[in-house]
C-alpha cells in the first residue's frame, strides 16, 4: 500500500485543509494504537466534508486513557479495525494539508499503522502548535488548552477527536481574522520544508549547524538537559534525529520535549567521542543511559599469588599494583555471567573459582567439562595459569605512563587540539600545551574514558602525537 503523492505547492486557498485529530491508547507511536480519527475537510474557510469514526485498536484500552477521553474497551466494540478503513482515509485526505496540534504526534501513528499494514503514509502537514508560537510568540504555554483559553474559543468536548479537530478550525478562523492571510500562508508554507522539525524548535539555528566533528545537545524547557550526542558530522547526525523520530518511542519522547539546541565543535571523532562522555556526567540528561556514572561497576580482581579472581568494585579499576583487573560489567550477575562463560570454554573449575560452593569434585567435572582442579586431577598452579591465559582478552590495562600526557588531534585544516589524560582520566582540552593546568588534582580511573583511547590507540602507535607532561 502507498500514500497519495504530495500535491503542488499551491497557495493555500487553493488547498483543502484537514484539520485532524487522533485519540490512541497512549503516547508511542511504535506499540499504541488509534482509537477515534476525526478530520473536517475546509475549502474557503467551510467545511466541505468530515471523516470521523471510531475505531476498534485491537489492544486493550488503558483505564487512565479512558478516564481522559471516555473511550473505552466497550466504545470501540465493533467499530472497524483501521485496516478496513485505510484505503478510504487516504483517498479522502488525498489533496489535502494535514492540519493538527503537535502534528509529529498525529502523523508518526498514521504511518505507524499504514506501515504495520505494509504501507508507507505521506502527507503535507501544518502543526498549528509551531504555528501558534510564531504568530504568538512572548507566551510560555502553547498547548491546545492554553490557546483555547487564551482567545476564549469553545470546544464541545475536549480530549475527543471530533471536538478537538473542531477547536483547532476555531483557532484557525481566528488567527485568520487577527493575522495577515499572506504571513499564515508564508509560515505554513515554510513549515513544509522544515517539515521534520520538533515544534518547540527554533528552525534557524539549524542554519548555523556545522558538518564538523563535535558533540550536541538537546535541551526541553528551562534548559533541562535531554540528550547529549556526538558525530563527525554534527548536521547531518542531528537531522537524523528529526527524520526517525516516528519509528523510535525513545526519539519520539525526546523530540516532543526538545525546546533548544546547542553544540561544540571537535577538532575530530577523539575530540567529540571524550567532550561527550564528559558532559553526560556533569549534566546527567534524562534521556542517556550507555553513558552513566561508574559507582556500580563491578570487576573480577587477581591477587598476586591467589588462586582466583574476587568480585571488586570500581575502586579496584584505579590500582596500579597488588594485582590485575579484568573486565569492567555493570552488576555482580552480569560479572559472574562472564566469568562462567569462560569457565565453560576453557574447562576450568567452577568451584574452584568460586562460583559454587561444596567440597570435591564438581558438578562441571562430571559431565567432562571441568579438567579436575576440584579434586587433585589438576594442580592449582596450572589452573590459575590457564585461568590468567582465559582472562586475557579482559584485562583492563595499566596506565602505561609515569603521569599526564595530551593526546594531539588535527582538524581537517590541520590545526592541533591537546586532549588531556591522566591515569585514564580525561581532565580537557586545549588548543595550546600551555593552556593545560598544573599538575596536582587527585585523579580517578574513568570506565568511559578508558574504552575511547583504548579504541584509539591503534592510530596513535609509533607516532609523536602523545605527549607526556609529567
């Protein structure tokens, strides 16, 4: 199934405009489903024709939705599946501009269900909530309720599809009498070719967005930090977020509360890849999750001359002698998981590693799988050796210089930016050497920082671009 091609660009008044709403099952566009649809086809400033109908979600209907709209399990009973209804919506909206409030809402359900049909849904669209805050800027409150109460409009039932999308052309015909038809006209128009952009969004500042390396972020109201992100193409990297939105739940939450964009440009990809890490520990944005504070880290540390590894906490990643780290995992099961896993590749003894208890030999040893350090057929000595050679691949390495050195980048013009680490602990960046601060703050082991240059320094070998300071 596929959509209707766009129309032309033609002068509103030469366009029918359908003004829609949706009521769904909840907010993600990816799992919930549509529940009422309600569009009024206007040409000329009348309504020409409707398209309003229940309609039957196949899912369960949460009791807080229908506490809010007062459709139920029992209302969409018998009402047609939006299969059924599919072909008829589009051949109707065909022609059309779509007119809703946080129009990105609406449209990324359309397309979800046209796409869990096997179709694609494409339509002009006109978001009356980034409307609303260039006709009226200077307001901090631009929802579909505060409009209504703001120019004293009427809506015979709020939170139902039919006495929404009936406000919404209440909101038009008033800006129509109140806003000059040209500026509406050039407004709407220009919203088509920012047409992905989240509506809080200032669309001009994309303009300024650099193709360079760097790290951006995303902000919602009142500056609350959102999402932090890096590419070596801060616009293009960007852009894709507004583009995907309406296939990801989690894009989809961010870019509704996205009000402000910033960024800082990287000299290259090392630049970008440790600024982010940085800033996602001091802003801790809501919506970054592989990025977190290290506190719960767990390890297995080896003793010099013990027989097995014990489980340690972060504080054992920072140690530079008495023994040797292997591995960095978000919880205890997560650790002994990974160690198990390689007990079983490599025939070593469970029990004697400690992860069971009991004397003699082990339940692994009987099924062939152990090679006998539990009960003599191996000697301790040889299995901590084969233990060691297992964990290899996991050691986390020592810091391998005596105290700070800059990691130097070039940008493509070729001007250097110093990254400064020390003890695997990234403490900045700076265009020149003499920038760097004096040696002397206590430093502490940083999980992140330790995965990026360790990522890096295949292209750092045998060259002079690291620098010991100390």
């Amino acid at each position: 199934m596929s959509s209707a091609s766009a129309s032309p660009h033609l002068p509103l008044a030469d366009t029918p405009l359908i003004f829609l709403d949706l009521e769904t099952t909840g907010t993600r566009a990816t799992r919930d489903r549509i529940t009422e649809i309600a569009a009024l086809k206007v040409l000329d400033g009348e309504v020409v024709d409707r398209f309003v109908t229940l309609v039957d979600p196949g899912v369960l209907i949460p009791q807080a939705i229908t506490g809010l709209t007062g459709i139920s399990d029992e209302t969409v009973q018998g009402q047609p599946a939006f299969e059924t209804i599919a072909d008829e919506f589009r051949h109707w909206a065909e022609g059309g501009i779509l007119v809703a409030h946080n129009a990105r809402f609406d449209i990324s359900f359309l397309r979800n269900e046209y796409r869990r049909l096997g179709g694609r849904f494409h339509a002009r669209v006109i978001c009356t909530l980034r409307l609303s805050r260039q006709l009226e800027p200077g307001f901090h409150h631009y929802g579909l309720d505060d409009l209504i109460a703001r120019h004293g409009l009427s809506c015979s039932a709020r939170h139902r599809a039919r006495g929404d999308a009936e406000a919404l052309l209440t909101l038009w015909q008033h800006w129509s009498r109140h806003h000059q038809t040209e500026r509406i006209e050039s407004l709407a128009l220009a919203q088509e070719r920012n047409s992905s952009l989240p509506a809080h969004l200032d669309p001009n500042l994309l303009d300024e967005l650099p193709t360079r390396p760097g790290v951006y972020l995303f902000y919602g109201q009142d500056r609350m930090p959102l999402y932090i992100g890096k590419s070596i193409n801060l616009r293009s990297r960007v852009l894709s977020h507004f583009n995907s939105d309406h296939r990801n739940d989690r894009e989809m939450k961010i870019m509704r509360q996205l009000h402000h964009l910033d960024w800082h440009e990287t000299s290259g990809d090392l630049g970008a890849q440790l600024l982010e890490s940085h800033l996602v520990k001091q802003l801790s944005p809501i919506y970054n999750r592989k990025l977190r504070r290290q506190s719960s880290l767990k390890t297995w540390w080896w003793r010099t001359a013990a027989e097995r590894p014990e489980l340690a906490g972060a504080e054992a990643l920072g140690q530079a002698s008495d023994g040797t780290a292997f591995g960095m995992f978000r919880s205890r099961g997560e650790a002994t998981k990974a160690l198990r896993q390689i007990a079983e590749e490599h025939g070593l003894c469970p029990r004697v590693l400690g992860l069971e208890s009991g004397r003699g030999r082990c339940f692994a040893h009987q099924l062939g799988r152990c090679s006998g350090a539990c009960c003599g057929e191996e000697s301790i000595e040889v299995h901590s050796e084969r233990a060691l050679a297992a964990l290899e691949g996991l050691r986390v390495r020592h810091w391998p210089w005596p105290g700070r050195v800059a990691f130097r980048e070039h940008d493509d013009q070729g001007v250097p930016t110093y990254h400064l680490v020390d003890q695997w602990c990234y403490l900045g960046s700076f265009s020149h050497l003499m920038e760097a601060p004096e040696s002397g703050t206590p430093v502490s082991f940083d999980a992140d920082t330790y995965r990026i240059l360790r990522r890096f320094m295949p292209e750092y070998a045998d060259s002079d671009d690291i620098i010991a300071l100390d």
